[in-house]
C-alpha cells in the first residue's frame, strides 16, 4: 500500500523512493540552508560583525596609520566588542585586531577616537613562555 507523503518544504506530494524526504533538490537545498541558518545563528552573527568591522577599518586606513573619531565609525556599524586577537606593545597599549586590521581606543582633550593600525611583521605571535 502507497503511503501518500509531501515534502516538508512545499508541501507537494512526493514521488519515488520509499525513503524520499524531498520533491526535489531545489526543495532539499533550502531545507539544509534553512537548518544551517537556525543551528549557526550565533556564528554566522559574529562572522559578518567581524567582516563589517575589518571593511571600515581597511576603509578609513588609507596610510597604514590613521586616527579617527569613534562615534564616525560606530555610525557606520562598527562594534569593537567584535575582534579576532589583540597586541600588546611594550608600554602596555592593546590594539584589538579585525584580521589584518587594529584599532587602539584612545581619548585624549576630552576626544574619543580610534588609532587604526595594518598588521605589520613586527607583531608577531609569540607563543606563551613555559
């Protein structure tokens, strides 16, 4: 006996084998993204707010060494919680790092502003002494 099934994505009967799941392969290529978007939601947030923010950056740092007013670069949808490693100078400064790009939040004259840097070979990652 033939059980009638539909695809869960369209809702058309379905057609073939007993195990099918899918009326087609277009149907069963927006089940898996649509999965994928639920299950991933987190990274895939955190992965275009770290696109975002190495765009502006690489944007504004025309010379490798730029300074800039923050609320300039939050306007445009900047989020400095959003990074991917830090560097640490001798004198104690962090630049926070969007891949090839940093930034270092200063305020100096009652002015908030960010000092965008490029990686450059001398920051290199030095591995924890033991």
């Amino acid at each position: 006996m033939d059980k009638y099934r539909n695809c869960p994505v369209c809702g058309f009967s379905i057609k073939g084998r007993s195990d099918k799941k899918f009326c087609s392969s277009k149907c069963k290529s927006i089940y898996q993204y649509e999965n994928r978007q639920k299950k991933e939601a987190f990274y895939l947030k955190v992965d275009r707010q770290l696109k975002i923010n190495r765009k502006l950056l690489k944007h504004h740092n025309k010379s490798g060494y730029t300074t800039l007013k923050k609320s300039e670069l939050h306007a445009k949808g900047f989020d400095p919680n959003f990074f991917t490693h830090y560097w640490k100078t001798q004198n104690g400064e962090v630049y926070l790092f969007c891949y090839d790009y940093g930034f270092l939040s200063l305020e100096r004259n009652g002015k908030r502003k960010y000092l965008i840097v490029q990686w450059q070979d001398y920051m290199k990652f030095d591995k924890p002494k033991k």
